[in-house]
C-alpha cells in the first residue's frame, strides 16, 4: 500500500469565477492533487471541461493534475490532456473496448495511468491491467453529477482491490471519488483507499474551503510529509 494518504479536491464543485483563487487556497490548505472531471455529456448525462482548463490549472498551481476522463472512446482525447498538462490520466472499463492499449499509450505520453469503475461494474473488471496502471479509481456515487451521496456498498469492492494489489507488493493508488467527506471518508479509508477526491465537502463548505481541507485532514487523521506524486 503507499506509505501516505492523498487528498484531491474536485473543481467540479468549485466556483469557477475564482477558480485561480480557489486552486491557490487548495494548494495552501494541503492538497495533494487536484482532481479534474472531464464529461462528454455521452458517457455520463453532464458536460464539463476540456483540455484548456487542464491548461489553466497547470498554470495557476504546481499540483499534480489527475485527470478523470469520464468520456466515450478516451483513446481519441488522451494526446490533447497529456500535451495541456495532466500528471495522470483515469479512463473507464465501461467507456471502450481497447483498455489495455489506451492505459498503454497513456503511459507512452509520459502521464500515470489510471483505470476507473462505476458503482455497479464488479472489482474484476480491473484485473486484468492491475499490472500496468498507477491508480484504480472506484465511482462511490453514479457519475454525472456533483453532490450526491456515498454508496457504501462500495467499500467490498476497495476492499477487495486493495487486497489484491497488496498481495502483489504493489504500490498501485486505490482512489475513491463520490460524496466523500469527513463522515465518509475514514470508512474508504478502513477500506483501503489511500487518495480521496472530494468536491462539495470542499468548495461547498459552510466555512469555506480551509475549513473544509481541515476538517478532511482531521478526519483522515494522517500524519503528513511531503513527497511527490
């Protein structure tokens, strides 16, 4: 398992009219990454952001940007991510039938590759790529849309991810991204994730954003040091 937890705020939840702002007070309340949805309003029932707000956010941060490519076809779209700035790009088992060769060309392009699953896809749908990304992302809400709430029922399927990427000695991230907070974040965490995406705990904070991060970090109750992703 990696030796230190992760925590990935989610601009889908922020106000973009501060976007800049918002991504900077992130940074200084001890984000580790920040997370970028990407929806093609085909995959999922939303539309969101393309590569220029991957841009922008490289320029207005130095996190590390984990990209999620929740779109149909991923392999046509990944070269404009990677050239725009993404440290890692996720792309569906659901979303395509050449996975293995996408994960493959995504780490040709020099970015970490992930792999994601919605709630209802079984845990061995990922294992046969275990092998060749650097996060599996498990969906603990039904993609498409912001604000909704944790499925617990998840948490078997990190559970059991987890697990085999211990047994294999790897050091594979296991991401959770849905209505993670700090009332459900400790459960993903027993689970056995070790990165959590979260938007509306965040952004939407009743005391703001710094609140929010401190209150995630307390409930992580993680002792942190700096590294690099």
């Amino acid at each position: 398992m990696p030796s230190r937890l992760l925590i990935a705020p989610s601009i889908l939840s922020a106000d973009f009219a501060r976007l800049g702002e918002l991504i900077r007070e992130a940074e200084q309340n001890g984000a580790d990454w920040l997370h970028i949805d990407v929806m093609d309003g085909h995959f999922v029932p939303n539309l969101t952001m393309g590569p220029v707000v991957v841009e922008a956010c490289k320029r207005a941060s130095r996190l590390y940007l984990d990209v999620h490519l929740m779109v149909e076809n991923p392999e046509l779209h990944i070269e404009a991510f990677a050239a725009a700035g993404a440290g890692g790009l996720t792309i569906h088992v659901e979303a395509g039938p050449n996975l293995h060769r996408t994960l493959q060309v995504i780490r040709g392009l020099g970015c970490k590759a992930g792999v994601a699953i919605n709630p209802g896809t079984p845990a061995e749908a990922v294992q046969p790529v275990l092998g060749i990304v650097d996060l599996v992302l498990l969906m603990t809400v039904n993609p498409g849309h912001s604000g909704q709430s944790f499925l617990p029922e998840v948490l078997d399927k990190v559970r059991r991810i987890r697990a085999w990427l211990d047994a294999a000695g790897s050091v594979t991230h296991v991401q959770v991204d849905g209505g993670i907070g700090a009332e459900t974040a400790p459960l993903a965490r027993a689970a056995g994730a070790d990165v959590f995406v979260a938007g509306n705990a965040l952004f939407k904070h009743p005391q703001g954003l710094a609140a929010g991060m401190a209150a995630l970090h307390a409930a992580l109750a993680e002792q942190r040091s700096d590294s690099t992703a």
